[in-house]
C-alpha cells in the first residue's frame, strides 16, 4: 500500500534503463569522475550505481557517453550496496531542471508535463 502512495507522488515515470554516462563533481574540495551505467531514468534525473560515494546535495554534470549531451544535476541520496567483492553505491541525481535529456523516442506522457512545471 505504501508503494502505490509513493508512486502516485513520484513527478515522472520511471524507465528501468542502462545507459552509459560519466559523473563529474563540481565541487572543488570532493573532485570525483566516474563513467557508470544508469540503473533507472526519469524526466527529473536518474540512478546509478558508483564505486565512489557522493555527498548529498553536492552538484554533478551528467554526461552522456553515446551522445554529445550534458546536463547538470544534484545528488539526492547515496545508499552502499551490498555488492560481491567490491564497494558500490546507489546515486540518485536530480536535474536543475526536468526534461526528455535522455533522447527517448517516445517518452511517458507525464515527462512532457514535466518539462513545462
């Protein structure tokens, strides 16, 4: 029941997509560059799995590897995982500002409604 209340509130429709992307900090004082893969992505930002933990609230630039195409964003939350043999983190980050940066063809209607709040 909890779900269901947390996805009526959720701002866009997940899509459960990889995509290759690099994660630069913009913070100076934690300076941190990593290419990963996208575990989920959205109209407002996206998750990925990290070998370095982020600092909430820090700002990123989002990078697409298959494309010539940034955005900024920040970080929202950063959780370790339990992964075999090495560290990972779960990095949610959200855009300054939402849209279809992702280039998908035909996206959910609500990232259209997304891009105009």
């Amino acid at each position: 029941m909890a779900t269901e209340k947390h996805d009526t509130m959720r701002r866009s429709t997940r899509l459960a997509l990889q995509v290759g992307v690099l994660v630069t900090t913009l913070d100076l004082r934690n300076q941190i560059c990593e290419e990963c893969r996208t575990v989920a992505i959205n109209a407002h930002g996206c998750g990925v799995i990290m070998q370095e933990p982020l600092k909430v609230g820090i700002p990123v630039l989002i990078d697409l590897l298959a494309q010539e195409r940034s955005k900024k964003a920040k970080v929202m939350v950063c959780v370790q995982l339990a992964e075999a043999n090495r560290e990972a983190y779960l990095v949610g980050l959200e855009f300054e500002t939402p849209e279809n940066f992702w280039g998908i063809e035909n996206p959910p209607s609500d990232w259209a409604l997304a891009g105009k709040k």
